[in-house]
C-alpha cells in the first residue's frame, strides 16, 4: 500500500478578491496622513488589509505614510499568515521603520 505524505500549506491562506481591493486602494491614495489612513483602516474589513497593503507598497502613488500605516495596524504575524512568509518578509523591507518595531530588522536612521 502507497503511504500519502502530507506537508501542511506554507503559502497564503486568503487572498482578497480584487473587486474589494481595488476601491480600497484608490481611498488609500487619496489618504495625505497616518490619521487619514487609521480611519480608512477601521472602516474596512480587517482580512482586506495585508493585502492593501502589499498592493499599495509596490505602487508609487500611494502615499508613503498611509502604506506603513497599515502595515503597523496588521503587525507580522498577521501578514505572515495572510499573505505568506516570502511576501510578509518582502513587504516589511519596503518599511523599514514598522519591520524595526516589530523586531525582525535593524533600522538606521
């Protein structure tokens, strides 16, 4: 008898659909400060946010402070679990400050 192995899921476990993502992110670009972005935060649905924020770090006309916003609401472990480990790890050294506070890189500034 073939013996099955299992190794469990190591990607993503939710991906939102884009049909939220996409009106989320043009409400993050018209976002000018962190304030701004805390109140959208809180407005959306919580399983939508590491998402938005994977999509808005790799997208330049999104407003910088609104990005590690949201990326500081999630923390790592939450961005771990929804957008994967490579992703998570990705998007973290594109904010340097929020990746120092949570412990996983050295900042400089």
């Amino acid at each position: 008898m073939e013996r099955i192995q299992y190794a469990p899921r190591r990607g993503a476990t939710y991906e939102a659909s884009l049909d939220i993502l996409v009106p989320a992110l043009a409400r993050l670009r018209e976002c000018q400060t962190s304030i701004d972005a805390l109140v959208l935060i809180d407005s959306l649905p919580d399983m939508i946010l590491p998402g938005l924020a994977y999509v808005a770090s790799r997208r330049q006309y999104v407003p910088r402070d609104a990005v590690q916003a949201v990326v500081t609401y999630c923390g790592p472990l939450f961005l771990e679990r929804c957008l994967g480990r490579r992703r998570s790890r990705e998007l973290l050294k594109r904010c340097p400050k929020r990746a120092a506070c949570s412990g996983l890189v050295r900042y400089d500034a």
